[in-house]
C-alpha cells in the first residue's frame, strides 16, 4: 500500500490529551484488550474497533470539555491543525477503506461537507488503518473532498478520549465552535441528523 507504519506518526495529539490517557494505557497493555460501543473509555488505543449502532449522544455546552486538540499532514501531503478551524462547527470523521459501514455514509458526509462548505463548516477524516494510496483512493470513489489524517498509531483517537470516546468504527464527532466536542455519532450517520446538530453547533456562535 506504498506507507510506512511510520506515516501515522503525522498526528500529535495534545499533551493534555496524552498525558491523562498514559495511566490508563499501561493499566491496559497489561490485560485489558478489545474494544467497546459504550461511553467507558477504552484503556488501549485498538484499531479493531467494532460497528456502531447509529446512535446520537449530545452535550449541553456546560458538559463538554476542553477543546480538541488535533494537528497533522493530510493524504495529500498538506498541513492541518483543527485549532485554526475554531469559530464554526468542525466535523470529524473515523473511518478505513475496508470498513463497510464506512462506505455507506461517505456519500452522505461528502454531500452534507459540500452543502455547509459556504457556512464555514470543516469536515475532517481520520483514517485508522489505510496506507496514503489506498486512502486516497476511496476519497476518489466517493468524491470526498474534505481532508483526512493517516492515524495508523493512533494518536489521533487518543485525543478525541473525553466524554464521548469514539467507540466504533465509523464514529462521527461534531465540535463546537470553540473545539469542543458536542456530539457524536456511533455507526453511519443519518444525513439529515447530522445536518440538524451542526446547524445546532453553529447557532451557538450566533
């Protein structure tokens, strides 16, 4: 697939976010394996994760907490830092090539990030397991525009580690204008849904 192992390296996770997860990560290289759907937060980062059931969980602003912090190189070599994107709804999005929940929403997530677009929405991809040809390649099938991190290490996961942990593969976050995390999806997301819950976010910073 013409990457590196090393390619996932990309990604720095703040070291907020790494360092409140270190703990944890030990306690679970010592036994602790799989993965869950549940909001208990994983002890290993786990590249396997299992499908989501399509459910919503959002927080009031007063529940979320500090914003995302979450940087890297794109699959076509360009630079992104979510930081910059603060002040408008940002969409993130797990998912890998193979993963067939995946497949079936990216359709409706390059639709809904090409219908926001002008809002000044930004849509994110975090990919969990491809190399860059690969990645690219299916951006290419679905006519996905927005970016997406190679995140093989998963540093990237680990910082989106707060309330809602992103459990499955494909799990959808949406941050708020200030980067903080205010939903998120398990499992393919309904187009229209999402549609509502950025239009949420976004009415915040109005």
């Amino acid at each position: 697939m013409g990457a590196q192992a090393s390619t996932g390296s990309r990604l720095r996770a703040g070291r907020a976010a790494r360092g409140a997860l270190a703990a944890a990560a030990l306690v679970g290289a010592a036994g602790l394996a799989g993965c869950t759907t549940s909001d208990a937060q994983p002890s290993v980062v786990d590249q396997g994760y299992v499908a989501g059931d399509g459910s919503l969980v959002q927080l009031a602003p007063d529940e979320r907490g500090e914003p995302v912090e979450l940087a890297g190189t794109t699959l076509q070599g360009e630079a992104v830092d979510v930081a910059d994107w603060r002040g408008a709804p940002v969409v993130l999005n797990t998912w890998y090539a193979a993963c067939g929940p995946c497949r079936l929403e990216a359709p409706d997530l390059a639709e809904v990030s090409e219908d926001t677009a002008d809002e000044g929405v930004r849509f994110l991809g975090i990919n969990t397991r491809d190399g860059e040809a690969q990645g690219v390649a299916f951006e290419e099938e679905f006519g996905i525009t927005y970016p997406s991190l190679l995140d093989r290490d998963g540093e990237g996961v680990l910082a989106l580690r707060g309330q809602l942990p992103p459990s499955a593969t494909p799990t959808t976050l949406v941050l708020d204008p200030q980067g903080r995390v205010a939903a998120r999806f398990l499992g393919p997301v309904d187009p229209s849904t999402l549609r509502t819950v950025i239009d949420d976010a976004a009415a915040e910073a109005a």
